[in-house]
C-alpha cells in the first residue's frame, strides 16, 4: 500500500546467518496489516562473524536508514523484533566503538522496541531464510562484487529500460509524473539529474543539494524519480 504519514509506521526485522531483512507496515482503513516497503541486504563476511545480538542490532541499524524518510521525525513507531534482549538494548551502556555510533543513530528517532516471536512474524522469517541467499546453495552467487551477480544486475537494468515502452497507462502513475512539474523541490531535482554539472548543482536549493544524492531518474516510469 502508498504510505499514510497520518498514520502511525511499524516495523518487523530479522536476522539470520547471511541476511538481514524488514518490513515498512502500517494498518490500513480496516485495520488490516499492509506491507508499504520490503528491504534486505545479504552480510558482509566480517557481520556474518557478529553475535547474534549484534546481528539484531545491525537490522535495527539498516531499517532506520533505509526507511529514514518515513520514520525520521514521526510520531512514535514500533520496530518489532524476535530477539527480546533488543527491548532494553538501546537504553544499555555498551562498550564497543561500534555501538556507540549505532547507538547514537537510534537517538535521532523516536521507536519503541517490542519482542515478535519468529513463529508470528512469518513474513520477514520467511524472507531472511530464503534458499537464495545461502551460500551452500548458491555458491557465492550473492556475494559483494561477484561478477556473475553485476552480469544479472546489468541485465536486469536493461530489461527495465527495454520495457519503459510497453508499461501500461496508469492513471496514478501519470498524475504523479505531472505533479512532479508542479513541487519545487522535485522539479529542480529532476532537472539537475538529466543534467548534472557543479555549476547546475549549486544553482540548488539548499535542501535540493542535500537530498539530491539520494535519487536517480526512473527507468520505467518515466517523469519520476527513484
């Protein structure tokens, strides 16, 4: 579902031996639960050696970055967890360098933590021990830097650039290409992008500058950024 910022986020992350992965939800008009944004990242060799309740951590770390521009200065949000030590770990004193920079990413927003058995989080237990990220199966296929991986992404891209003239019109899509010509701060982001330049960047806005790094011109859908 399109996120509601008059509505409260909530948050399901796990973490296994290779994977970390959350869910952005919220509760739509009926109260049912509805997935608004998926997330996974495969780890790093050093993070796969991390403890378990490092490991809860990181996933906590990489859902408040990736879903920053939801969560960041909102109302409270629960992030739910199937490892109970995390309800009390941010208000504990840790000794790690590490931590204490993770830490003081988890001030800037305002979450509560809350314990989700695994067995009633289906979704994202599921998800983060998908065959496809284990490397007995997949033989590295994964892996950071792996040639054949960046061969299918690249094949992917073009795909999606290919199939830019057969997407099907749709009405929303369309409105919100054209509303893009209309907001100030997209319009001039959009702008730059087809044609970036140190000149053309500076003639940014302030907040313009600062976000403009965070998007690219969409493929598929075309009038919009991604």
């Amino acid at each position: 579902m399109l996120p509601d910022h008059s509505k409260p986020f909530h948050v399901v992350c796990d973490a296994s031996d290779v994977v970390i992965v959350c869910t952005l939800m919220q509760l739509d008009n009926e109260g049912v639960e509805r997935v608004v944004s998926y997330q996974s990242c495969q780890l790093k060799p050093a993070e796969q050696n991390y403890p378990v309740h490092d490991k809860e951590l990181l996933v906590m770390r990489y859902v408040l970055i990736k879903f920053r521009v939801y969560l960041l200065g909102e109302q409270t949000f629960a992030v739910y967890t199937d490892h109970a030590p995390l309800r009390t770990a941010t208000k504990t004193p840790h000794l790690s360098q590490r931590m204490e920079r993770w830490l003081l990413l988890f001030s800037e927003y305002n979450f509560v933590v809350h314990y989700k058995p695994g067995k009633t989080s289906i979704l994202v237990d599921m998800l983060s021990r998908h065959p496809d990220y284990d490397p007995c199966t997949t033989s590295g296929r994964h892996a950071a830097g792996d040639a054949e991986d960046e061969e299918e992404c690249a094949v992917y891209i073009a795909e999606a650039v290919a199939a830019a003239d057969t997407v099907t019109t749709c009405p929303l899509r369309d409105a919100i290409a054209a509303a893009y010509e209309h907001d100030a701060t997209c319009s001039e982001m959009f702008k730059y992008l087809k044609a970036p330049s140190d000149s053309a960047r500076w003639q940014l806005s302030p907040l313009s500058r600062s976000r403009v790094d965070r998007y690219v011109i969409h493929a598929v859908v075309v009038g919009t950024l991604l």
